[in-house]
C-alpha cells in the first residue's frame, strides 16, 4: 500500500544506513520454488534474497507484509524474477518452521535470508552458528555473529507521536493500546504511545491490553470491543495480523452510527486502506516503521558486496526509520503542526523516548 507521511522524506544512501525510497507493491499468495513467476524492471542481477515470515503471515497488514514489498522493490530495481535465483519467501505457520524454512532458503542458495520478526531470534541464531557461511540478517532483535545483520527501529518515537495524535483528538479522554504478544518491540510501541499521550494531557486514562497473539483478528476485535465500549474513542493497536480485528470493530461500530466518534491508529505501514467503510474512514494515522525500506538497505549492501555482518543497524526519526502517516485530514491542521513540533523535538535529541514502560 502506498505510504503517506507528513515531514518524513525518506534520505538516499546515507552512511549511518538510512533507505532508498521505495513503495509497496502488493503481497503475492503462497511462495515459490521457482523463479517463474514475476520479471523486474531493472538490469537483470545475480544476486539473489528471501525471507522467512513469523506467524503473522505474510499479507497481515503490517510487520511481515511491509517486509515482503521491500523484497519486491528490491527485485523491481535489480531485474530478479520471483523464485530461485531472485527474490521470495517462506511463510512460517507456527515457530516450529523457523528453523525449517530458513534451513530451505539456505539451501535454495540465496545470498541474503531475512528472519522477520523479533520471534525469530533463537532460530536466526542457531542457524547462523550451524551455517557460518551464510549471509543472514533479522529484523526487530540482535543476534550476536559475524554472519548476522542485526535490524532495529525506535518504534518508542513513532508510538510517542501516535501518543500526541490520541491526546489531541480524543472527545472522551480515554484512549486504548491494544498490544500482541508482550516482548520488548511491543513494549516499546507501549512506552512510547503512554509518554505521547502523557505530555499533552497526563489525565487522560490508557487502556492497555495484550492479546498474547500477532495472528488473532478474533482477539483483536473483543479487545477493542470492549475498550470502546468502555468509552475509549482511540485505539492503537501494535498487534500484526490481530490488529485486523482491531479495524473490523471499529468500522461496525462506524457503520452503525455513522456519527460515532471511532478511530484506530495503525502500525507498522500505513493502514488508511484497513480503516475504510463506506465514504468514512475509521483510521486516525499510523506508526509507521520502515521494515520495507530497511530490508532494501541492508540487501543493497549486500548486492554490493558490504553486507554489514556483526553490525546492529537502528533506526529512528532521525535516520526517517520511524514516523507517521498522513491522516488525509482526519487530524486538523493545527494539530498537526504541534504533532510536527514534538517530532522535531525528538530527532533533535530534545526528546529521549523511553523503550520501556516506567
């Protein structure tokens, strides 16, 4: 889906490891075994990338989805087809396919294998002592070995900023954070989103609940359920493919009464699309984390021949890692530019945002 930010341009080719700009193409079903598939539009390469999905699955909406279209950009521009040879993925039901799958794409001879997701760290880590050869790198957690890229983002920023959103435009001075599995990525989206709204308003009550699962819509829409029904009108959701559940009450409830004040804040990649019903549209703005344009990073160092093994990559607001998302009006103008005001605070380093919940 394309991505739509207000102040975030995304730099090309920085040293400290900022991003070429890029947009999503959409998720292909299933993965392939052969590179049949889709042609790109560059100069055909020899240089080939894939990645393992965690349980969320590859079309959640989110984390796994952002991560595929950056693999697909990266195919676009360098003329690889998807399959063997080029680009693809293995998408992971259970935990118990980690191991499996990035086993498979090794062999399959890929240069670079993403493990995507902070659940993937044990399996990134045995593998990458099992097979030292192999160029590997995982998003969102550190494995520590010379064949690993480490990936991280200041998710804290972004839900900081998510936090101002809900803080100005609540009607009800309830907002809720509906988070999935309790590990420190989410944690940080947490801390972030509390301190976010707590410098505008500190009275302003935060529900926060764990659903245990990134792969539960189910979960996701009784949660919101019932922070809504408790009077909450916001609510984020850093919850993958579970956070789907999150948009589906929201839109019934919108589509029930037409004047109800209801929002979502989305995560990960610009979830405007999830949050339409009818001629409304039920989402606020979205934390944006720049999984797509991080995997492009790190694979062009590698097509280049300075894969960046052992090195731990983060990126923040000021490296236009993290941001957010256009709100299409939904968030006035004057809003907006004090949202803008608390941004630059925190690129600037006048801001530190805590990773964890104090």
């Amino acid at each position: 889906m394309t991505k739509r930010k207000f102040g975030l341009g995304l730099s090309l080719m920085l040293a400290a490891g900022t991003m070429l700009t890029a947009c999503g193409s959409s998720s292909d079903e299933g993965s392939s075994t052969s590179g049949s598939s889709e042609s790109g539009g560059g100069e055909a390469s020899d240089f080939s990338v894939a990645m393992v999905t965690d349980v969320g699955g590859v079309d959640d909406k989110s984390f796994n989805q952002s991560a595929w279209e950056g693999l697909q950009q990266f195919g676009e521009e360098n003329g690889l087809k998807k399959g063997d040879g080029g680009f693809d993925y293995l998408q992971s039901a259970s935990d118990a396919d980690y191991n499996t799958n990035l086993n498979n794409l090794i062999r399959r001879d890929f240069d670079v294998v993403f493990g995507i997701g902070f659940l993937m760290e044990g399996a990134v880590k045995e593998i990458a002592e099992q097979q030292k050869d192999a160029q590997l790198a995982i998003i969102d957690a550190v494995v520590d070995a010379p064949n690993v890229a480490s990936v991280l983002f200041k998710e804290q920023e972004a839900a900081y900023l998510a936090g101002v959103a809900a803080a100005l435009m609540t009607e009800t001075n309830k907002v809720g954070f509906v988070g999935g599995q309790d590990i420190p990525v989410i944690e940080r989206f947490e801390a972030g989103f509390l301190e976010g709204v707590a410098a505008v308003d500190n009275t302003i009550e935060v529900d926060v609940q764990y659903t245990g699962a990134f792969d539960k819509a189910e979960l996701g829409k009784t949660t919101a359920n019932r922070m809504y029904s408790a009077g909450a009108d916001i609510v984020f959701h850093a919850a993958g493919g579970t956070g789907n559940g999150v948009f589906t009450e929201a839109k019934e409830r919108k589509e029930a009464d037409p004047d109800a004040n209801i929002w979502v804040i989305g995560v990960d990649a610009d979830q405007y699309d999830e949050g339409q019903v009818g001629d409304a549209n039920v989402t606020l703005t979205s934390a944006l984390k720049e999984v797509d344009q991080a995997v492009i990073d790190i694979a062009n160092k590698a097509k280049a021949g300075e894969f960046p093994g052992g090195e731990t990559i983060v990126y923040g607001l000021a490296e236009d890692g993290v941001g957010l998302a256009d709100s299409r009006g939904a968030i006035p103008e004057d809003k907006m530019a004090q949202i803008e005001e608390y941004k630059e605070k925190i690129a600037s380093g006048e801001i530190t945002v805590p990773e964890t919940v104090e």
